[in-house]
C-alpha cells in the first residue's frame, strides 16, 4: 500500500464513508501476507518510497499473477522485472490490464507517463544508451521509473563513437534534473556527461561488448575509475536498480522545493 492510498482509506473512514469493519478488512494482511512461497511486504512503499517488485526469473508464471493480484489490492504500482516473454503472456492471460514491456522484459499495471512543463523541471529523469544493444537495460531503469510516477526521457544511442550526437541535443541534457547513463564496451559515456552537466549522474554497466569485456566488468571499472566527480555506479545490467535511486533523489528533490 502506498502512502496515497492509506490516507484515502483514512479519509474515507473520517468521514462515514467507510465503517471501520470495512477498513480493517481491507489492512487485513497488511502490512505483511505469507504465502507458500512468498512474504509479501505491503509496508515497503510506505517506509521507503519503493513498492516491493516482483523478480520474475526464476518464478513461474502461475507465482507472478498470483502475487499480482495480491499486490494489486494495495497498490497500482505493481512490477515485475526478469520476465520472459511467454511468462509474460500467460500472466497477462490471467490478470485483464496487465502490460508487458518485451524491450525491458518487464510486468506491470497500466503505465501512465508523469508529463512535464517546457523547461522540464529538476524532477525529470533523463535515461541515455551509448549504443541501441544498451536499450533493454535502458528500458528497464524506464519503465520502473514510469510505474514510480517519475518524469521521464529517453536519449538512446549517443555513444562516444559519434559524440557529435549526444552533443546536438544538449537542450535534453540542461533540460534533465537526473540522469542514468547506460553503456557497455568501455563504458565511457558518463565521464563524458558528468563533464557536461551539473547534475546527478547515475551510471549503469551492461554486459555488451566482446571478450574482454568480460561480462561487463570492464565498463563497471571504468565507470568506477572515471575522472569525472559525482558519478553514482550500480551494478551490471541493474536498469532497476538505478531507476529506484533517481526515484529517491527527484522525492529528495522534490520535498526541498516544496518546502517553506
């Protein structure tokens, strides 16, 4: 349950339009519910911001729409990364409305794009790829964003072998308040954008490239050793994973900007 959904429960109950009976059996398994194979934590969203998400890899699809529809009943920022295609449309046989994204293998309930003003604001999260091998990992840290009410961009193949495309769209660049920077082989591009922009950089390895980029690990050091201050580096192929820390940077962001 997200915390928008707890306060119109709240209200609802405040002002007689909800009996407390009705309440109670709505946060009946809340804020944890145990299935055979799973624990689901319906308080995740409320501690940290982030819903709990479903890896989908190594579960069936008979366990993801079942999860799914528990977690449905709480909250409409429902996700699952790791999923193959024929899982995905068998879950989406089974649960009407569920979407599945091919490029970012994921699931999740209908997407609803946050959209922004002219300048874009500091809350925009703009999502570059140095190559088009970079977008399904890309299209993942995209996606999560969606679902987490983030305004989002895409920038894809703007890679440091034609820098003269990432430099003809500067306006996108000065216009974004965050940005995760996708790149495999060398991983070269977020020293790049951190010597252009003054803003947060959140960079991500793929495991793109020939052999001796073993699996990623050379673009993941060469971020790690980049001479460019202030660049954040999550894990191989984690799109996921860089999208939840922009999401808790624009809600940083956005709190202070709100503030008195």
């Amino acid at each position: 349950m997200d915390e928008k959904k707890m306060r119109e429960l709240l209200v609802k109950v405040s002002c007689g339009a909800c009996t407390v009976a009705d309440a109670l059996a709505e946060l009946k398994n809340f804020p944890a519910e145990m299935l055979l194979w799973a624990h689901l934590d319906h308080h995740r969203s409320l501690r940290t911001g982030v819903p709990e998400v479903v890896y989908g890899e190594n579960k069936t699809a008979g366990q993801i729409a079942d999860i799914f529809k528990r977690l449905l009943r709480f909250s409409s920022a429902v996700m699952a990364t790791r999923v193959s295609q024929e899982k995905g449309a068998a879950v989406c046989l089974e649960i009407p409305g569920i979407v599945y994204h091919e490029a970012a293998r994921m699931l999740t309930a209908p997407l609803k794009e946050k959209q922004h003003g002219a300048d874009g604001g500091t809350g925009l999260v703009l999502v570059l790829t140095a190559g088009t091998s970079d977008i399904p990992v890309a299209e993942e840290a995209f996606v999560t964003l969606c679902c987490l009410g983030n305004e989002v961009e895409r920038l894809y193949d703007v890679g440091v072998a034609g820098i003269h495309r990432l430099l003809s769209r500067r306006d996108l660049l000065d216009k974004a308040g965050i940005l995760i920077v996708v790149a495999g082989m060398e991983g070269a591009l977020p020293s790049v954008v951190a010597g252009l922009v003054d803003k947060p950089i959140i960079a991500v390895p793929t495991s793109v490239g020939y052999g001796t980029g073993l699996g990623g690990i050379a673009a993941l050091l060469g971020m790690l050793n980049s001479c460019a201050p202030g660049i954040a580096v999550v894990n191989i192929d984690n799109g996921f994973g860089a999208a939840c820390m922009a999401a808790s940077i624009s809600r940083q962001i956005g709190g202070r900007s709100g503030g008195s």
